[in-house]
C-alpha cells in the first residue's frame, strides 16, 4: 500500500458549532476525551522541508500535524527575539525560534482556538536563552501547557484544554531546563519529557532510507532505561496521577525517501507492527515525508474507530493491510485515502458504535446486480477491540455483526467501492 493521502478527502466537513470550537484540522471533532487518548502525527526534524515532503511548519499544521520535534542551539552573537536558533546540529540553521513561535504557531493557535500544538525541543540551550526568547514572546504565555492547572487525577479533556487555553505544550529533554519562565504577570511552562512520556529508540530503523524491507528493524526498544515503555503513569514528582504519553519513533535518522516513506516506515502494516512491539499505543508518531503513507489515517482511526481492510482473510496481522478508513459516513470508490482496488478480502472494527452499517461493493457504481455484502454492526466495538469480518462472501450472524452477502461471482478480493454509514 503506497499511497499519498488527500487532505481534503482525510479533513471532511467535521465541525462543531458551539463557541470556541471550530473544525479540526487534525480531524478530532470530539474534544471530550482526555489528552492521553488522542493521537497525532509528529514530524522529525520539523523545520527541515526536504524531509516533510517540502513543507514547511505552517502548512504542515495546516494538513494536520500537531507534534514537531525542533533542535535548540545557543547564537551566541544574539540576544532577546534571536538568542536561540533551529538547527540541524551544524549542517544548517533555519532562522530564530522566537521566529517560528511568533509568526508560525501562535497565529495558528489564534486562528483555530480549539487545537493542541505540542513541541518536542532537543535542548542545546541554558534557562536563560530560554528566559530571553520568552520574554521577547511575551503572547507566548496566553497559550502554555501548565498541568498545575488541571486536576490530578487524569489529563484534562481537549476541550477543557481549549477553554482555558492551555494549548501548547512544551517538552525538553533536559531536566534542568523544566520549570515556569516568568512572563510579566503570567508564566510559559517546560516539562521535562522522561516525567511524561514514554519512548522508543530512534535509531532502529536505521541512518539511511532503502527501498528493501530487510534493513528496517520494527523492534521496539526503549529510549530511556530507567523509564521502559510499560510504565504507566507520569513521574511522581509531577504530583499527578495521568498515563504517560507515548512518542513512538519511526523514522531514519539521517536521511529520507518518500517512497522508502510509503513503502515502509509510513505505511500501515509496518505502523500497525511496531505500534505492536511497542506493546503500547502511540499518541504521538514521529516520522518523515508525512504526506506520504497511512500514519494521519491511523492516527485518526485510533482516536475515533476505524475500519481495517486486510488482504488476507480473517484480517491476519501476519500479512499486508489494505487500508484503514477512520470511522464517519463517507463513500470510497477505490483506490482512494490509501485504499487499494480489488485487494480485499476481510475487514477488522474498531471503536465503531452500533448501528454503523458498511457495504462493500465489487462495482464501483454499487450496482447491486454485481457481488455486493452488507455489514450491521449489532453492538458498540470499543476502541481497543479488534472485531474480524472473517470474509465477505459468506451471510453470518455473530453477537458482534451481520453480515448479508448478495452473491454473483464473488467478491473477496474484488471490492472498489465502500460505503459507511454511521449512526
């Protein structure tokens, strides 16, 4: 499955009326749940557009990345607005990070009141580079995380997040560097990651992007040692009780292909084996070329259900996905949103509520004097299930599902076109 996804067919129409919230671009219109169950696409050395599909941090946010790991470095012939710069080591800088703060996220989080933005810093600075940018940024502190400002027991919901305005969060990888920065009467707010998070290794996959699946390591090592990936909940000194996010790396380090991209470190089925080694969903997936691949797809589907298509049957985890559709009332005519034709031959549930009926149609028309089944989902599927669509030629009724096929001269294998209606 190689496929570069349409934003525009990814986005949909999702909005919500009320007040301060506006249409997600990340395509999470339920701002209910807390934090740690949602799921971003994060991009690897941001700023560097070669590796992000030519794009820079602006149009990314606008195609709905909401993670973005930045290097720090100290000018040191520099003070206040300029006195730290994004680089990539010493290979190359790309302009003051007060820059990037002051004219490419703050007037995306003024613009869209309902989003989170969060910055993964891979520090080279002392607090006070940090005090000076700040300070020279003083809007900054409008729009900071704080945790002290929400209640201990699990991370406040996007909403609550949006009506207070704590909507961009920081994380450094320096512990001497977390801590509140003074902002006139307010204060911007740096966590230290190792208290918050969990992650894997960076490096597995390899320096260098290659076209052969053999050098890719899946494996799911742990960054930090002392902090493996099962560790549940934040460090005690934060004083809160909330689940550890989890930033799962999956991307080469040095340099970047977008079909090494689509083919492998972006595409679903490898997505879907790590995020199993892992033996922990990520809520935020670290990768390069973003447009190309599944990864906004499954992030989606992991947040608010989705519908797997496997080319094997009994949605085997051992072969190729098809695709994944994130759960809403949408019509596919394949190959579409990364979904290949005529490849189909079973489909998994998750997160999907009762009621939802999918039909899959061998014509693309949904002539129904072609092979055609119906799929009634009997009972909500929780997010974390995996309910099996076993095949589609074959009328079955289970607690879960019903399934009604209208048979011609077959259709596993054949499907090109997928309706889904919702509730």
């Amino acid at each position: 499955m190689h496929t570069v996804f349409s934003v525009a067919a990814l986005t949909g129409a999702s909005m919500l009326s009320l007040s301060f919230m506006q249409a997600h671009a990340a395509g999470h219109s339920d701002g209910s749940k807390p934090f740690d169950q949602y799921h971003w696409v994060t991009t690897h050395n941001s700023y560097e557009k070669i590796n992000q599909n030519l794009k820079e941090m602006p149009q990314q946010l606008s195609d709905g990345v909401r993670g973005f790991m930045l290097d720090l470095y100290t000018d040191h012939k520099q003070k206040g607005f300029n006195r730290i710069i994004v680089c990539h080591k010493s290979l190359a800088c790309y302009g003051p990070w007060g820059n990037h703060l002051k004219n490419e996220f703050i007037p995306f989080l003024k613009a869209n009141p309902a989003e989170v933005v969060t910055l993964f810093l891979e520090s080279y600075v002392t607090r006070d580079d940090l005090q000076q940018v700040f300070a020279s940024v003083p809007e900054l502190a409008d729009y900071s995380f704080d945790p002290d400002n929400f209640a201990n027991e699990q991370w406040p919901t996007l909403d609550e997040m949006a009506r207070s305005n704590n909507r961009l969060i920081l994380l450094t990888d320096r512990s001497e560097l977390e801590g509140d920065y003074a902002v006139g009467n307010k204060a911007v707010k740096v966590l230290y990651d190792q208290d918050w998070l969990v992650q894997n290794r960076w490096d597995t996959l390899g320096a260098v992007a290659t076209s052969l699946l053999a050098f890719h390591d899946f494996s799911c090592p742990t960054r930090w040692s002392d902090v493996p990936l099962n560790t549940r909940t934040v460090a005690r000194e934060t004083g809160k009780r909330w689940n550890r996010l989890f930033l799962m790396n999956q991307f080469h380090t040095a340099t970047s292909t977008t079909f090494d991209s689509g083919s492998f470190d972006n595409n679903l089925t490898y997505l879907m084996h790590r995020t199993e080694n892992c033996g922990v969903t990520p809520n935020f997936i670290g990768i390069n070329n973003y447009q190309n691949g599944d990864t906004l797809a499954y992030t989606r589907a992991l947040t608010r259900g989705g519908i797997y298509l496997w080319e094997s049957f009994s949605a085997d985890r051992t072969q190729d996905t098809v695709c994944v559709i994130p759960n809403g009332t949408q019509t596919l005519l394949l190959p579409e949103m990364g979904c290949e034709n005529d490849e189909a031959q079973s489909l998994s549930l998750s997160g999907i509520a009762k009621g939802t009926r999918i039909t899959v149609f061998d014509s693309p028309h949904a002539s129904t004097d072609d092979d055609y089944a119906t799929v009634d989902v009997k009972r909500d599927i929780g997010i974390s299930e995996h309910v099996i669509v076993h095949e589609f030629e074959r009328t079955l009724e289970t607690d879960d599902y019903r399934v009604n096929y209208f048979k011609y001269n077959g259709l596993n294998g054949k499907v090109s076109r997928v309706e889904i209606q919702v509730p």
